[in-house]
C-alpha cells in the first residue's frame, strides 16, 4: 500500500504495516485478483 507523500519524486511513499489510515487523505492498494474490499469506518 502507498500514500501521498509531497517530496518524493512520484509523491508516493510505501506504507508500513503499523501507519494509520486517515479519511480524507489518498492511497493507492495494489490487488491482483478480483476481490471484494469492505471498509469498515468507526
């Protein structure tokens, strides 16, 4: 998984396992097969 990142060349950055995800902010999750992804928001 990779988050916007505004000083690395492709403003990406690799996500660790531990990061916390915030809603409003953009992320990008590779998934190589057809899936279905639930979310659930607290």
């Amino acid at each position: 998984m990779e988050g916007y990142d505004s000083t690395s060349t492709h403003h990406l950055r690799v996500l660790g396992d531990a990061e916390v995800l915030l809603a409003g902010l953009g992320y990008w999750v590779k998934v190589e097969a057809d899936t279905v992804w639930t979310v659930e928001v607290s």
